[in-house]
C-alpha cells in the first residue's frame, strides 16, 4: 500500500492521464516566469511528480518532456518581457522596491554572458530573472533559444531524477528499511533547514545593518535619557557598530522566544502536547542500523569531545597571549555550564519514558554544544573575509542540529529540552558575545586557531563516539513488559490478545506475527539449526554495505532488520527456499507481555524471501505472498515442541504457540 498522497494523486491520473502532463507542463512554466518563479517550489513539486513516475502512475518520457516544454516557455516569456520593457522593468513593482531580484541577474549575465543563461537555470535565486536579463540586453533569439533549450532539458532531467528514483525503489526499500530511510532522511531535513535559516539570516542581516544601525541611531536622538545606553553600542565612527546592533535585535528575539518557551512550560506543568507527539513519533523510527549510529552521533555533545577541543582553543589564546579573547572563552564555558546546571536543578521537568536519570531541561549537551561552537563563531567569524564570516556559524548549527537530532532519536529529551538548550544556549552567547565585540577591537589571524580547534573536535568525536555509543545505547533499550499473562490463560485465550501484526502505517510491512513462543529460544534454535536452518547475527553497516557487491552470491548477502514496537530482533533464523534466489525466514521479537511465572513470551512472523534488485546498484531479500509456506515450513521443523495452532479472530491467519519448556 504507498502512502495516502500518492493513492490519491494516482487515482487522479489514472482518470485523467494527460492532465498530468499539464501539470508538470504548468510548474515548470510558473518556476520560469519572471517574479513568479520567484515563489514557486519547484523542486518539491517536481520530485513528487518524478516518485509518480518511479512508481508507474506517470509515463517517464511524457513527463520530461512536459517540463523541458514548461520550462522553455516560462524562459521565451521572460525574454519577451525583458525584451519588451527593457530598463523600463526596474521602474516598475516588484523590482523598484527589490532592485536586488534583477541586480543579482544582471551581475551573473554581465560575468558569464551567454553562459550565465545555462548557469541561472539551476540556481533557483536568479533562475527567472536571467532570461529578462538577456531580453533587456537585447541578446538575439537565436544565440538565446538554443542554450535555454539545452538547459531547461538538463534541467528538468534533474530535477525529475530524485523523486523518479525513490519512486522505482520505494517497494524495495520500504519493505525492509522504511525507517531507517526515514531517520536519515529527517536528519538531512534537519541540517538543510537549520543550514538555510542561518544562512539567510546572516545574509538578511548582512544587508541590512547599515539601515538598522541608521534607524537606531535616529532612534537614540529621539530619545535622549534612554538612547545614551544604546548608544554606547552605536558610535557610528567604531566600525564594530553594525555587528553590536546585530548582536543585541538578536539577543532580544532570542530572550523574548526563550522566556515565551519558559512560561509555556511551567504553565502547562511539564511537558507540552507536541513533545509528546514528536517524542511517540521519533521513538517508532528505532531501526537497529541507526540506533547505533544515532547513539554515536548523539555522544558528541560529551564532555569527552567538546572539553578537548575547549582546552586547545584556549591553549592558543593564552599562547599569542590574546587575553581577552582567552578570558571571555573561559567565561562562556564555565558560566554556561554552571547555569544550565542551576536550571536544571531549579526546573524540575519530568523526563520523557525512555529517558533514564541525568536527562532534564534544558539538555546540557546541546546548550554546551551551542555555546562552544557558537562563542568560537563569534570569536574567529570577524576576522575571515567578506561570505566566508557566515560559515563558523554554519558549522555550529549543523553540530548543534545533529546532536539534538540523535538525542531525540534516542528518546533522551522532549524536544522543548533541546528548544530551551539551544535558545539558553544562543541567549548566553549573545551576552557574551556583545561584551567581547564591545571591548575587543583588535584583530589576529584566526586560521591556526580555526584549524586547531576543529581538528581537536573531529578527533575526540572519532576517538569517543565509537567507544561509547553502545554504553548509550543500552540506557535507551525498549522498557521491560508490564503487561503479564496467566500461563493457561495465554494457552487457551489470552494469545488472542497480543498483536497480530506488526504496527506499521503501511499495510505491506504489517506482516502477520503468526507465530508464540513461551520460554527460552534457545531450544528453538538449536531444533532449526539442526534440522539446515542457520543464524543470522543483526546486520550492521559493514554487512549493509555489502549489497552493492554484485559478485557476492545471493545466500551470502545478509537480511536486513526489522523492528517491532521500537525492539530489534532477538532471533532472525534462515532456511534455503525452494530456488537459490529464494529463502524462509522467522524473525522473532519479546512480546510485549510476560507469563505470570516470569516466563518470556516471543512474538515472530514467518516469511518468504525473494532475492530482487529493485535498484541498479543494490540487492536485497525482499518478503513476498507465499500464502502459508513459510509458516507451514516453520510448524513442521518446531514438531517436536508442544504446539497448538489456531486462527486468530482478527482473521490475519492461523496462529502457532508453542512452549520450549
């Protein structure tokens, strides 16, 4: 079953399918067009229309035909524009007001010439303004048609691909590895988004300093008694003033977003509905081949791994005898730490469920790592040239998102815990930052520093994060059972009332647990294994990885894991099938329910294997409809056992329960 957007976008093309071609005909068309295109996501749009595609529900040529046309057509109209009005366009709206849309174009067609024309139509930021550009400067249509043409074909092949291949091995991977797709693919989300608002920011803020520091300047002369303190951080002769004014609209924003967050939360007593929400959601995606890198990741924020890079940071400063700089470092780290721990200690928040002692608000980690990464921005961004300022702080949101993406994976925080970490985190840094730009107008060169303090961070990061990533990991194993069942009463009834299937969204991956065992596993392993079945230990990245080998022989490829309610497989036994592209499989997982005498109770699904390459440049054991073989080839190896079969009353199929001891 694939999700409910595509069900019902297939449904339409399947009613109508040369609207579909319309429709990609239209966002590419709107992307291209002059002011328009401005707005227009394209890209999103266009990936879903490629997954369709991948899919089968869309004609793969017709639909990149359709956009190269869309394209093309949106470009032709922008040229007319540009051809027909002229200069006379920076007269009129939007552009009189945002002159900078056509400035950004004109400067890429003046460098690039006919160039800039191929080069515009993949970067979105000046993608519809370059063919207005060319109208307004007369280019013939000739030399025009023809690298526009060729672009937009480039192009819309693109920006198709992505969604085109996800849509053609969204069976294969969805089957085996949803979750884990999903935790890798919301980390990247995460990076991107944080990536670009830091970015656009900095870059709002860059342009407009000047204006702001203009406005509070006339601001301080309108108000004498209390513009003499904002003045002191606006002396329009110090050429630190923009930066200082940038500093305090930030830190303002900032305390107003971390006090708003504040109240939120001790007015509601604890957590609020969207951590809850967030928290059940994340802790559905547990995928044993992320949750060791996920506690890896998650480790960085240790002291073991920002303190080396903090010391050698500091050695530096105190080195070339920059004691300023080295005193406000201090300062940041020691007076940070001393009071996330007091709001840690005065705000008693109740941790999540799966979070053990040492795991409050705000999240320590996170705030230190905010404050590290972010003070050290502040401290070396003044120094490096012109755009290049932006990427410290780059950096320090990409390490901050993806620590506090990895704690919440783990379950160690509410996401208020990592809010409230990074705003405290920010907030902190601003002060200090302020008082470090006021004070401190001497510069020095900052790359040995820049080096030194990033290659301590990557080695410690290297050196710790394997070594204590399982020592993580097992303080955020799935909770024991508290449900517990009468022995005779899980016999004869109560089996009915474990789960049938798994819990999936998707109804593929709800396979059928159609098969209970009570007691220890160890003689159903050795029964399987005796009778030609063999053992396979969880598959971790090393043996992920080896699907790409193609020379590898299919039995010797491993089977990928599953999850059921956030636990990793137990036991995963395998037994050749019926043809060398073919095998049995049970998985078996701790039910969530004990007998009453302490016995273990397993929960396990019988499967059909088949060994497919759905993708060019992988192989995987995919479950496929065997209607019973599997099972049936279960039952008759566990005979010896006691066992009792049975159909469960959710009509999911028959039933084995079987008693090891």
């Amino acid at each position: 079953m694939e999700p409910t957007w595509i069900e019902s976008a297939s449904a339409w093309i399947s009613a109508h399918p040369f609207a579909a071609g319309a429709v990609t005909f239209l966002i590419a068309f709107c992307d291209a067009l002059v002011i328009l295109g401005f707005f227009v996501p394209a890209l999103p749009l266009l990936f879903a229309v490629g997954a369709l595609v991948g899919l089968g529900h869309v004609n793969g040529p017709y639909a990149l035909v359709c956009a190269a046309l869309g394209a093309f057509a949106g470009d032709g109209l922008s040229f007319w524009i540009g051809r027909r009005w002229g200069t006379q366009l920076r007269q009129r709206w939007p552009f009189a007001r945002y002159p900078q849309w056509l400035d950004r174009g004109e400067a890429l067609f003046r460098r690039k010439g006919m160039q800039s024309i191929f080069i515009a139509r993949f970067i979105g930021a000046v993608r519809p303004f370059v063919p207005a550009i060319a109208g307004m400067m007369h280019m013939p249509v000739r030399r025009y048609a023809v690298p526009s043409f060729g672009a937009c074909v480039l192009w819309s092949a693109v920006f198709l691909a992505p969604g085109w291949v996800l849509g053609a091995s969204y069976d294969a991977v969805a089957a085996v590895a949803d979750r884990l797709a999903l935790v890798l693919g919301g980390l990247i989300a995460a990076i991107a988004l944080v990536w670009a608002c830091v970015l656009y920011t900095w870059r709002w803020f860059a342009g407009h300093a000047d204006n702001l520091l203009a406005r509070a300047l006339k601001w301080t002369r309108q108000h004498p008694h209390l513009g003499k303190y904002a003045a002191a951080l606006m002396d329009p002769n110090r050429p630190e003033s923009p930066s200082l004014l940038v500093l305090a609209v930030s830190l303002l924003a900032i305390s107003w977003a971390w006090f708003t967050l504040l109240a939120s939360l001790l007015a509601s007593g604890g957590p609020l509905a969207l951590d809850h929400t967030v928290h059940e959601f994340m802790w559905n995606l547990r995928n044993p081949l992320a949750d060791r890198l996920m506690a890896g990741l998650a480790s960085l924020g240790d002291a073991q791994v920002l303190g080396p890079a903090a010391l050698v940071a500091l050695a530096y400063l105190l080195w070339r005898k920059r004691w300023m700089a080295a005193a406000h470092w201090i300062a940041a780290i020691v007076f940070g730490l001393v009071f996330t721990s007091l709001l840690e200690a005065a705000i008693v928040m109740p941790r999540p469920p799966t979070a053990p002692e040492g795991f409050g608000f705000p999240s320590i980690a996170v705030t230190m790592t905010t404050i590290v990464f972010g003070f050290f921005a502040v401290l070396i961004a003044r120094e490096l040239p012109g755009r290049n300022r932006v990427w410290p702080y780059l950096l320090a949101g990409v390490v901050t998102t993806v620590i506090g993406f990895a704690r919440l994976y783990l379950g160690a925080h509410w996401p208020s815990d990592l809010v409230g970490g990074t705003l405290f985190g920010i907030l902190w840094l601003l002060v200090l930052g302020l008082a470090y730009r006021r004070h401190v107008a001497r510069s020095f060169w900052m790359r040995p520093l820049a080096w030194a303090f990033y290659t301590a961070f990557a080695a410690a990061a290297l050196w710790h994060a394997p070594r204590y990533a399982d020592r993580l990991l097992a303080k955020f194993a799935a909770a024991a059972p508290t449900t517990t069942l009468a022995a005779e009463a899980w016999w004869q009834r109560d089996w009915a009332t474990l789960p049938a299937q798994r819990n999936e969204r998707d109804a593929r991956r709800r396979w059928s647990l159609d098969v209970q065992i009570a007691g220890p596993l160890q003689p159903v392993q050795r029964a399987l294994v005796a009778r030609g079945w063999r053992v396979q230990p969880q598959a971790d990245w090393v043996a992920t990885l080896g699907l790409l080998d193609d020379d590898k022989p299919a039995r010797e490829q491993v089977v990928l894991p599953a999850t059921l309610d956030a636990r990793p497989e137990e036991l995963l036994l395998l037994h050749p099938g019926r043809t060398p592209d073919e095998q049995i499989a049970l998985r078996l997982w701790a039910a969530p329910a004990t007998l009453h005498d302490g016995t273990p109770l397993w929960m396990g699904t019988a499967q059909t294997l088949r060994y497919r390459k759905p993708l060019r440049a992988a192989s995987l054991w995919l479950p496929v409809a065997d209607e019973g073989y599997a099972h049936a080839q279960v039952r008759e190896a566990l005979k010896e056992f006691r066992s009792e079969e049975s159909q469960h009353p959710q009509g999911v199929g028959l039933v084995l329960r079987l008693r090891t001891r």
